[in-house]
C-alpha cells in the first residue's frame, strides 16, 4: 500500500464517514501513524442524501473529499480501498489493494441496507444509503414521470406514478414530505399534459407510529404533516414481498406500484474476520465494550453504527446515527493517546442532544432534551443544524444557497436523468 515505515504505533481507520472523521480529528498533533481507508474517497452527509433524491441538491454538496480532510496532516495517509476481513492474530487488515499492518485498528464502517433475508425486496426496490442510491432514485423517479406521460396503458400510468416507502423512520418521512412536495410545486408544471393527482404517495410503518424514536407529539405531529401533504400513512403494516411492480402486505393492503423505496432497516456493514462471538447476528454490529474495544481483541476497535455497545440504557446498541458515532470516534481517539501515555481510559457514555426530522417546507419535529417543538421554528432550527453539520464551507454555501433559492423560487432545478437508472424488472410490466 505504500505507507513509509516509521518508529510512531500505526493506528489504521477503517472508514471516513461520522465516526472515522471524528477519530482523525482526535488523533490530530501526536506522535502517532493514522492511516485512513474508505473504499469511497469522499465522506458522505447522509442526513441529506433524501435531498439528492428528490432534486432539491447536487450529490456534490452532500459529499466531501476525503484527502482534503487529511491535507497538511503530518503521518496522516489516505487509501482508496474497500476492506474485506481483519486478521487478527497478525494485526493486519485485507483489502483489494492489499495488506496492511496495524497497531490499533478502528473500525467504523457504518452500516448497510437491511432487507430482513427478503431478496425479492433486495433485488427491485430502491435504497438510499450512498450517493449512487441517491442519484438512481433520483433518476427513476423522473423517468417514471417520462414513461408514464407515453404509455397509454392506465394501470401501468398508474403503477408509474405510485411511490411506496416502506418505513417510517426520519428517511422515510423525509423522503415521503420531499416527494410531495414535488407533486404539489414541481411536476404540474414539468408534467401539464399528465394528470399529476394520479401521484400516489405511500408510507408504509410497521409499528403504531411515525418516527417511533421521537416523542408521541413528534409522530404525530410528522404524521399530520404528512397527511396534509397528501400522503398515505399506512401503520401497523408490513410489506412482505414485492416483485417489482405488486407489492404485498401482511394485511389486505396491496399496491401495484413500479417504485418501492426500501426504508426500513440497516445493518451492520461486513468486514470479516472478526469471528462469530465478536458478532451480534441480528444486526450484524460488533460487539464491543464500554470503551469501544472489539471483546477478545483490545488493540481492535469499533465505532458508529457498526458497533454495539450494550448499556443498562441502551441494552441493543446505542441507535445508529451521527451523534453517537461523532462522539465515539472522539472519545475513542482520547483512549487510544491514554493508552500509549499510559493513562486510564474513559468509559463512553452517550449524551443525547436530541432528534429532529422535517417532513417539508415550514414543517419539522424537534425533541431536544427538556424542550420539543414542531412546525415553522422547528424547521429552522432543523437547517440550521444541519447546514451546521455539514463538512467544508463550500458544502455550506452551496446548501444554503440551494434552500434559499428553492425555498423563494418553490423549485428543485437539480430533477435531471445525468446517469438513467434501469429498473431490474422495468421490460417485464
Ligand atoms: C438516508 C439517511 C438519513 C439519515 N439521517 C440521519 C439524521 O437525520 N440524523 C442522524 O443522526 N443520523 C442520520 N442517519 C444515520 C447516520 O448517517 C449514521 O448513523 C452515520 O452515518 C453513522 O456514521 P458511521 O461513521 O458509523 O458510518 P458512515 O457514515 O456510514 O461511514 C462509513 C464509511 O465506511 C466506508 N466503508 C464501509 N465499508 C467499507 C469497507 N469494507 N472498506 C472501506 N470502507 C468502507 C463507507 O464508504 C463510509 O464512508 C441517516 C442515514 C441515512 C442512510
């Protein structure tokens, strides 16, 4: 891989998204070798990639470049490679651009889309994890529109213009209010000889409620506003099978739909090696210790939401998002330089600053810690956070120019098919 040798101990990075990014900062001015790989070479703002989906924001404005974060770090190193087992006994990882030895290793992998064992679901329905998700929605979506405007075929129209998002956690209900938003200010206009009310949007929950993390208010709340923008909230549903155009449910409800948006669950992301016990089947995390250490392995760690670190309060892992993961690579990153100081490390201890979710313009849930709000505040606050979350100036410029134009002008001007997307099935109806 062409790292130079040095006397300082190796710790190599696995992943540069929250919590990676968080470990390379903490580990910043020491005497120490960090080598970074990413089998991406830019860092993803998740949170926004609904935005990419939907045309309201260039992919470029949600992704930042993993060198320039590394730039004029002394003994920092960049890798473009994808990792694909540990080996623990010889501390050396595997990649398709080879081995690598390590003195500490962090793994902060993130997650994956999780479809249960489902793979009809796996194989037609549409993810949203990474940017090239992102864009392929993006591109079906409007294709959907170009095809249903040719076909003279009314069910197929229909099944055209049906969008069913199983899942209603933030993306779903984000992706759901940003799609109606696009029925109501954007496709009249693109589509004015396709009857745009024939657009079908569908949320689909299995529990009782929306965003079942937050507050009963906040679910309600997102709920109303769903409603109110003309969505079908669907709960206490599951989707069980769907074979790229009908798609089944646990109960009566079936929709014929050519678009179904898979929402509803990640998992851990592989990297093998690690042996079963280090494991947890069910999600797929690895299991680790009060101070993110991989039990059996002390010098491997893992962070984000790749990790499970079992609490009295969080008995299966503490939930799979930014903060938890900014905050264990920050923390991890002190204990490592405790631990070459010969210092005691700190036990993690998450500390929640609260949830928030938009379901679209002038409306958003917020539930902080001893305060929770909903509506036109709440949907500030909800970009402020976020625009101040985002990595790299330009990044925040470009949002908030995008949001500022979007929000006077009531458009999205990023709705185009730069790369078609073909649906698996997309001949077959
Ligand atoms: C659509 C969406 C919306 C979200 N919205 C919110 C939100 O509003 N608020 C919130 O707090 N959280 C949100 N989340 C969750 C949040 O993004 C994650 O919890 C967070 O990204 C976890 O950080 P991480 O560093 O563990 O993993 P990630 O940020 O996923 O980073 C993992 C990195 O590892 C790399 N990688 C993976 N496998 C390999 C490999 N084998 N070899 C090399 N590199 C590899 C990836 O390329 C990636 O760069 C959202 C997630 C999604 C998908």
């Amino acid at each position: 891989m062409n790292i130079p040798k040095t006397s300082f101990p190796r710790v190599v990075i696995i992943g540069g998204g929250f919590a990676g990014l968080a470990a390379v900062k903490g580990l910043k001015n020491q005497e120490i070798q960090v080598v970074l790989i990413d089998k991406n070479n830019y860092h993803t703002f998740q949170p926004l990639l609904y935005q990419v989906a939907t045309g309201g924001l260039e992919p470029d404005s949600v992704a930042y470049p993993l060198r320039k974060v590394m730039k004029n770090l002394p003994n920092f190193y960049f890798r473009l490679a994808e990792v694909s087992k540990v080996d623990t006994e010889k501390r050396k990882i595997h990649t398709n651009i080879g081995k690598l030895k390590y003195d500490y290793l962090i793994i902060a992998a993130g997650s994956t889309t999780n479809y249960f064992g489902n793979t009809n679901i796996e194989k037609y329905s549409m993810a949203m994890k990474d940017v090239p998700q992102s864009l392929n929605l993006r591109s079906l979506i409007i294709e959907n529109f170009e095809d249903a405007l040719l076909t003279k075929d009314l069910e197929q129209r229909n099944a055209l213009m049906n969008f069913v998002i199983v899942g209603g956690g933030p993306t779903g209900v984000e992706l759901a209010g940003a799609l109606a938003e696009m029925k109501k200010g954007i496709l009249p206009n693109d589509y004015p000889d396709l009857d745009i009310r024939q657009m079908q949007i569908n949320i689909v929950q299995g529990s009782n409620r929306l965003l079942k993390a937050m507050s009963e208010k906040a679910s309600e709340k997102a709920e109303d506003f769903l409603i109110e923008l003309g969505v079908n909230v669907w709960k206490n549903t599951h989707v069980t099978n769907y074979n790229g155009y009908n798609v089944e449910t646990n109960t009566e409800l079936s929709f014929e739909a050519s678009t179904l948006i898979w929402a509803a669950g990640v998992k851990g992301a592989t990297i093998g090696g690690l042996g079963q016990e280090c494991v947890i089947e069910r999600a797929a995390r690895i299991r680790v210790d009060e101070f993110n250490a991989v039990k059996t392995h002390k010098n491997v760690f893992a962070i984000g939401d790749i990790a499970c670190m079992e609490t009295s309060h969080y008995p299966k892992g503490h939930p799979m998002m930014a903060q938890p993961a900014m905050q264990q690579g920050k923390q991890l990153a002190k204990n490592i330089i405790a631990q070459l100081e010969n210092k005691p490390m700190i036990p993690y201890a998450y500390k929640s600053k609260g949830s928030m979710a938009t379901i679209g313009r002038n409306k958003a849930v917020v539930d902080l810690k001893k305060i929770r709000f909903q509506g036109v505040f709440a949907w500030f606050v909800w970009m402020f956070v976020h625009l101040l979350s985002l990595i790299g100036f330009r990044n925040k410029a470009v949002v908030f120019f995008n949001w500022v134009y979007n929000y006077i002008r009531f458009d999205r001007e990023t709705r185009l098919i730069i790369r078609p997307f073909k649906k698996k099935n997309k001949e077959s109806f």
